[in-house]
C-alpha cells in the first residue's frame, strides 16, 4: 500500500507542477523517481495518464479524470497524518519553505516569524524574501506573504490586513509650495515617482463615483528604489507616492506628512497569506498563517 501511495503522490506533484524537475522538488525526489513511479502507477491502471514532451507533461483524459478523483482523497489524508503529528507535545511540526515581499518582509514579517520560532520549537522555516513572482507549487513553497492583487486560481488567499498607497511629503516641503487641495494641484509640485510602475509620472485616483482619474505629474526624480526615494521625501525634495507600510513610522513621527488624504489613490492592496489550492492545510502552516494573521489583525504601520 505504501508503494501506490507513493506513485500516487508521484502522480500529483507531476500533475500540479507541470514538469518532472518540479515534481521531483514538491516530494524531495529525484526526477527519476517520479518518473518511475508513474510509469508504475500507469502499468498498475493499466491506462496513459500523461503525454510527455521535452519540456513540460499534460494530463490525458483518463489522467485528468483520475486526478479530479484521487487529488482531493489524498490531500484529506494528508492532513489528517500532518495534523495528528503536529499534536505530539501540543505544537506544530515539520519543516516550512515561505516566501516573502523583499522590503514588506524584513520590515513587518520577520519579526513575527521569529516569535512564532521561538514559541513553535518543533518547527523550522526557510523563509526567502525576494522581489519576484514565485510558483508555490513548481518550486515546492508551502505559503506566501503577497501583496496586491492574486490572480493565481490555483492558489487559496487569506486577507490578513489592509494596505493603501499614500502621498506623503515633508512639513518644510509643503510649507514653501503652493497649497494642494485637489489632484490637479500636483502640477505645482516636484514630485518623487517610483520607476517601477509604469508609467511612473501617472498618478491615478479613485473618485467617490468609482472612476478612476489619471493625473500627469512632474517627475523630478524616478528610481526602483523605495528607499532612495523616502530619503529625497525626507530632505524636502518633493512628494512621494508610496504604501502606508513602508512609511508609517514617519508618518506617526510626522516627519512625512499625508497628502490628499481625502483623495484616494486607485489602488486593490491588501496584505494575503496565500497556499496551494489543497482540501487541508498541514498543522504547522496553518499555525503560522493563524500566527500572522492574529499580528497583522492591527497593522503595526498603521500606529
């Protein structure tokens, strides 16, 4: 029984990942092996589950069919097995691979995650944070921290806290320029644009109608460097559009201060705790996702 559960999981991972490399990270094998094992499990069924090219593999009918079937029973028993596990000595167990937004995450997450280490002993955390769009299940990640929008259905989101972009300037900037009180008053103003978002002298507002009003802006300076751009804010070079995040302590501080608060800017944020769409989730990664989501219930940026 052990062996087909093992060409089953084979089976899955393929199914799921879409190569066997990716595979082969999902269940700790080597390509290999999964490809054994589903050559077994197919012998056994006694019919093709997969075509396989090259590059990638695609799932037959009769595979597709089968993975419709067999995916939900086989996620069920493995929670089951994860969650009994983890009650050994009341605590989650097990090794955690997450993925984390570069800045947000060394900022806001990893002070978290080493209270929920300190109070999970039985558990270990590869956490990796980096600015680029990971595949959770090609490369084998048992949860994200993710900001924005989540078009992935393959994914399960959580909402565990809100996040708005702002525009925010020094008190002595704004004392010696011309007043803002609607959109179309930027127009006086140096402003400091993040050159990652294209385009980045466009500055879009949402309008209590739901419209949404774009404004061309003077670009004194542009860069991806969020924090180059919070110094130039700081020196009372301009105004800054930015996440409340990663300004609010200046904001408390007020040494930046919010501009056009009662003008919105158009923005779908929010903050996701996000993991492969599975029936279960193992007791470890749902403890950390509770864990998470109980600390950034009150965002601490928004102090």
């Amino acid at each position: 029984m052990d062996s087909d559960l093992d060409e089953i999981r084979a089976f899955l991972a393929l199914a799921r990942a879409g190569s066997f490399v990716a595979a082969g990270r999902l269940i700790d094998r080597d390509p290999a092996v999964v490809t054994r094992r589903l050559r077994q499990l197919e012998q056994r069924l006694g019919v093709r589950l997969v075509e396989r090219t090259t590059r990638k593999v695609a799932l037959t009918e009769a595979g597709q069919t089968y993975l419709a079937r067999i995916g939900p029973i086989l996620d069920e028993l493995e929670s089951a097995e994860n969650d009994v596990a983890g009650m050994g000595g009341g605590q989650a167990r097990g090794h955690l691979r997450i993925t984390l937004p570069g800045s947000f995450g060394r900022m806001w997450i990893a002070p978290i995650l080493i209270d929920f280490l300190k109070a999970h002993p039985a558990v270990t955390i590869e956490a990796n944070a980096e600015n680029r769009f990971v595949d959770l299940i090609a490369e084998g990640y048992d949860l994200a921290i993710r900001l924005g929008d989540l078009p992935d259905s393959r994914l399960v989101a959580r909402r565990v806290a809100s996040r708005r972009r702002v525009l925010c300037a020094s008190p002595a900037y704004l004392a010696s320029r011309p007043p803002i009180a609607t959109p179309q008053d930027l127009d006086q103003h140096a402003c400091l644009c993040n050159s990652e978002r294209v385009p980045s002298d466009q500055w879009r507002f949402q309008a209590v109608d739901g419209r949404v009003q774009t404004v061309a802006v003077n670009r004194l300076m542009a860069s991806g460097d969020s924090e180059l751009l919070v110094k130039a804010a700081l020196a009372g070079l301009g105004i800054m559009q930015t996440s409340d995040w990663y300004v609010g302590r200046y904001l408390a501080s007020g040494e930046l201060v919010e501009v056009l608060p009662r003008h919105p800017l158009a923005d779908k944020g929010a903050v996701y705790i996000v993991t492969p769409a599975v029936t279960g989730l193992p007791a470890k990664t749902r403890a950390f996702s509770d864990w998470i989501a109980d600390r950034l219930a009150h965002p601490p940026w928004a102090a």
